[in-house]
C-alpha cells in the first residue's frame, strides 16, 4: 500500500506513534510517506520506504497567521498526487483531517480517489475538541473520515458521549511499542550517570503540561523518600517545569531531583528506573507508560482515562485517583523498599507490554484496518 501519514512532529505521543507506525508499515515493505511541518523526533531518515515531506508555511508579511492548515491541504495533496497514495493517515482530527479532507476532495475533483484514516489521541478530544469554535469542526473531520481510530476503549466512550459521530463507526485500535528496541537490561551503563549506587530511581517521562500534573510528582517523591534513598528523575520540558523546580527546592528534595531536559533514545533511560510515575489528570492511553513497562519497570499513575487499559492494577503497577499523593507516595515507597516485589511487578509489566501491545502483533490490524477502508466504496 502507498499511505500518508500527517502527525505533529514535536515530542509527544501521537507524533511517536504515527512515526513508529510509519517505520513499521516501511520495514513491512509498504510505500510510505510522513507529512508534518518538521522531521519528527523518532524519525528513522534512512529506513527503506520511509519518506519524509516538509509542509513549507510561508512567513510572507501579510498574514498575521500564516495559513499552516491550508499549507498542509497543499503539500499532501502533491505527495498524494505524486506517489498515488491509497490511504492517508491523519493523526489528530483537527488540524490534520479537515486538511486531508480538504486534500482528498481536491484530489477527488481530479479522479484519484484517496481514503482517509483519523487516528483520535485524546488531547484532540479532550482540549481542542471541548472549545466550542473547535466542536463542530471536530465533529465535521470525524464524519467526514473513511475510518476513525481510538487508542483507547475509554476514549471511544468520551467521543461518543461528547460528540456526535453520526453514522460513523470508530474502531480501538491501541498503541503499539517496539519491545526489541524497549527492554529490560538495555544500556546498564546509563545508571551510574543517572544516580548513586545506592540510590533508587523514580522515573517521570512528559511534556510538563498541567494535565501530567508534574507539581504532583515532586510532592508524592518528596514524601516517598523520606525512609527510602532515591533519585527522582525527571525528563523533558514544559510548561510546568519551573514550578517544579520551584516545589522540589520548597520541599528540600531539589538536590535529589535531575532535572534531565529531553532526551529522544528514551530505551536507554527507562530501564534504569526502579519505578515509572505518571499521576496524570487524564491520559487517553498513557504510551510512555506502556515503554516503561516494556523496560520492565512497574508503574505508580492514575486510574482515569485509558491507563487503566494498560496498567493492570496491583499486578503490572499501582493506579490511584489524581491529586492522591499520599497514596501514590506509599506504592512508590512499597516497590522501592520490596525488592521481590518491585520485580515480580516489573516481569509482569513487561509481559503485559508484549502480550497486549507489542508492535509485530499489532501491525497486522493496522494493515487490515487500512484494507477494510479501502474496500469502502468511494464518498460521492
Ligand atoms: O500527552 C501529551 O501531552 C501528548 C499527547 C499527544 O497528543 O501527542 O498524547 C496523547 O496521545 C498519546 C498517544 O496516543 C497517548 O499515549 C497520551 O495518553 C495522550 N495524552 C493525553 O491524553 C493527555
């Protein structure tokens, strides 16, 4: 198959997703071509079949908002063109499938008829999704899609219940992780430049934004700690990253903190975690979770959104209600003072990530789910 593939590129889940889901199709022998306006993060520049397509947004003087949304509908109707594409996928229903649509129609105008994919990731949903200039266009990208998506149960639910899909049908189809590339033992010489010999490592992976609660991973460490000698490692950058900053030197556990910045060969971190820590408000699925597991690392999070999908409770991690920092802090404290139970939960977490998610089995639903759209007969 030829298929598109338009994501966001910078760090985030969706961009990892649709990126290593582009890899995967490549290596399969499938035609692909990633669209977005930079080379996302995990981008594998010289894998066979993969491609890489610049959206190119003018700066010209005149708009005070550049038209990315119209630049976008341009360049994937070139490459859809260009390279005959079956299928595009669009990951995010806004912008990305109202710019496929856009794309698709004009194609269509011009014989080629190309179906459309929308993967829904949950901040399409959740945030954009609920502003109310946003809502019908949402609506408007979810009817007009040839397939629709969810990576999670818990997601479909909300889609439905918020917005109304009409005819459409939405499948669950849940992310996926390389589980060669995310394994336990890799890179053990990473340890000794993350902590002290003697010092635990509790791991925190996100884009810092309010809905990670971040604040809330200092508190419940901070607490964690007191009895038991750990490093908290933090990596990434956001929005909320001073604040933690602020609350880690408030709590007198900053020089215990390290602060890491991004850091793209995340394979090589995780595994050196004894525990991973992800008290978000809402996660629709919760992929950096699902990578710690597969390093075999247990998982302290939330039980809301559809972590609880991925994370089994007391057996692959610990799930409590958000903002819970005292009980998040007594799992943490739990696994990293029981060795036998840190790793009985951490084999666990691994066999779950590679019975349930492991990227061999899940790419063949992806290449039937594409088959099944193309089968569809064509819009009028
Ligand atoms: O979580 C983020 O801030 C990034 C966001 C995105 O849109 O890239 O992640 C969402 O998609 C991921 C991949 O499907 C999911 O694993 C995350 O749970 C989801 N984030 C939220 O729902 C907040």
């Amino acid at each position: 198959m030829k298929i598109g593939i338009v994501c966001y590129p910078t760090h985030g889940g969706s961009g990892v997703v649709a990126t290593e889901l582009g890899s995967a199709l490549a290596q399969n022998g499938h035609d692909v071509h990633i669209i977005s306006y930079a080379i996302p993060f995990r981008f594998d520049s010289f894998r066979k079949n993969l491609r890489y397509h610049e959206v190119e947004v003018s700066a010209y003087p005149l708009f005070r908002y550049p038209p990315y949304d119209l630049a976008l509908a341009g360049t994937i109707m070139e490459v859809a063109q260009q390279y005959g594409l079956d299928i595009l996928h669009a990951h995010y229903a806004i912008p990305h499938a109202i710019s496929g649509h856009l794309a698709r129609e004009m194609l269509n105008g011009g014989g080629k008829n190309v179906k459309l994919v929308t993967t829904l990731h949950g901040t399409d949903i959740t945030i954009i999704g609920q502003q109310r200039i946003f809502q019908r266009i949402t609506r408007f990208g979810i009817r007009q899609s040839d397939g629709v998506t969810s990576v999670s149960a818990e997601l479909k639910q909300r889609v439905i219940e918020t917005i109304d899909c009409g005819a459409q049908d939405i499948e669950v189809i849940p992310n996926f992780v390389d589980a060669d590339r995310f394994k336990p033992g890799c890179c053990p010489n990473k340890r000794a430049q993350l902590a002290g010999e003697d010092e635990k490592i509790v791991m925190h992976v996100s884009n810092f934004r309010e809905v990670k609660r971040p604040r809330d991973v200092v508190k419940a460490f901070a607490d964690a700690s007191k009895t038991v000698k750990a490093r908290l490692v933090l990596i990434g950058d956001g929005p909320e990253l001073p604040a933690c900053k602020d609350l880690a030197r408030e709590l007198g556990v900053f020089d215990r903190c390290t602060f890491a910045g991004t850091y793209d060969a995340i394979w090589e971190l995780l595994p050196q975690a004894d525990v991973f820590f992800l008290p978000s408000e809402y996660e629709s699925f919760g992929l950096s979770a699902l990578e710690a597991m597969a390093c075999g690392v247990p998982v302290v999070g939330t039980n809301t959104g559809g972590t609880p999908e991925v994370v089994e409770q007391d057996v692959s991690g610990f799930l409590h209600d958000p903002g819970d920092t005292v009980a998040m802090a007594e799992s943490i404290r739990g696994l990293l003072a029981d060795q036998a139970l840190a790793q009985r939960m951490g084999a666990a977490a691994r066999e779950r990530a590679v019975s349930a998610f492991r990227r061999d089995a899940l790419l063949p639903v992806w290449e039937q789910y594409y088959e099944k759209v193309l089968a569809l007969p064509d819009r009028p």
